[in-house]
C-alpha cells in the first residue's frame, strides 16, 4: 500500500471519527436540552423520578412517556357553574370532616376524581390520575400520593393510621383541589385543626374519642 493510499484512509479515517463525534454530541446536547425541559417542566418531581428509576436517562424516558400522554389530551377548564358547585361540596365535605374524618378523606378522593373527569383527564385508575397530577400539578403530586395511600388503608379496614393522618391526607387532597379548581377554592384554606384545638372534636378511626 502507497503513501498516498494510506493518507488518504487516515483523512477518511479522521473525517468519519470527526462525524461520529460530532453526532454524540448533538445527541447528548438534544438529551440535555429534553432532561432540562423535563425538570422545568416536572419540578420536583423529576428528582423523584431520578431516585425511583436509578438514573437521569431512565427518569427522563419515563417523564417524556407521561409528558407525551399529557400533551394528547385537551384538558378545559371548569365553568363558573361547575366551579361554585365543586366549590360548595368541598365545604359540605370539609364540615363534615370533623364528625366523620374517614367518610370525609373518601369523599375528598372522589370530588377530586369528579373534578379530573370533568376537566378531561383520564380516570380509569390510580396510576393514570397520577401521572396527570404529575405533568400539570407536580408541586401537589406527592401531596395525592400521600393522601391515597391514607385512603387506601381506610378502606382496607386494617387499621395502621390516626386522626392527624386522616387530617394531613385531607389536607393533602385539598392542596390538590384547590389546583384543579384554578384557585376557586383557595379561599377555603383555613387550618383543620382550628376546631380540634377549641373543642378536640374530631374522633379516632376507631370512633374514640381523642381528647
């Protein structure tokens, strides 16, 4: 093989490294660009994701993918109408909440799921209302996680929780609502315990009385 020859593999060598090179870094500038609009988009729910999956590529293919199915859906704001009447049942539920704490957290779940249908958002299950929660309302996600797992036990029947956990998952669904309601019912953000403290009147799963 002449000199010539071999010059001429190595520029062709060179030019062809050059362009892989520069392929894998338009390729990992593109991947940064997406995990940077996942983050902003997610908050913390992308560090949460991160931790879930191990690894920021994992995290980032599973936010894109609830991404993706978000953007699909055409998601409407609640009328006027709609909005008093939610708004007037919420109240009716949260009153309720100190005589009948339990009764009080399954119906704060099913307004929210009303709400969520209403609006457009899938409904069929937990996991799909949460993946909405957490590509439009991730500030609150955690919030509905935490609140279901409460729910979850009372229905159970198996016991494990307090009143101040039926107090925290209440408050955790009404963080949720007041988003899904576009701040109709931040209004009604007053302190649970405002009543516990004067009277201690809200009673234990079990019907005690926690005085």
């Amino acid at each position: 093989m002449d000199t010539t020859t071999v010059i001429i593999l190595v520029l062709v060598a060179l030019v062809v490294i050059a362009l892989l090179a520069g392929a894998l870094m338009a390729k990992q500038r593109r991947d940064q660009a997406k995990r940077s609009e996942l983050r902003d988009r997610f908050g913390p729910e992308y560090d949460r994701a991160v931790q879930q999956h191990g690894s920021e590529d994992k995290a980032a293919r599973d936010l894109g993918e609830v991404a993706k199915a978000r953007d699909k859906l055409d998601i409407r704001p609640l009328t006027p109408q709609q909005q008093q009447r939610y708004d007037a049942e919420w109240l009716s539920v949260q009153t309720a909440f100190v005589d009948a704490p339990e009764n009080a957290v399954r119906d704060a779940d099913r307004l929210v799921g009303e709400v969520m249908r209403d609006r457009g958002y899938p409904v069929e299950d937990f996991e799909a209302k949460a993946d909405m929660v957490r590509a439009d309302h991730p500030e609150v996600a955690e919030h509905y996680r935490a609140a279901t797992a409460i729910r979850q036990r009372t229905e159970a029947g198996s016991g494990g929780y307090t009143t101040e956990d039926l107090r925290q998952a209440f408050m955790h669904y009404r963080a949720l609502f007041a988003e899904l309601l576009e701040g109709e019912a931040g209004r009604h953000r007053v302190d649970l315990t405002e009543r516990e403290r004067a009277g201690q009147e809200v009673r234990g799963p079990a019907g005690d009385d926690n005085r």
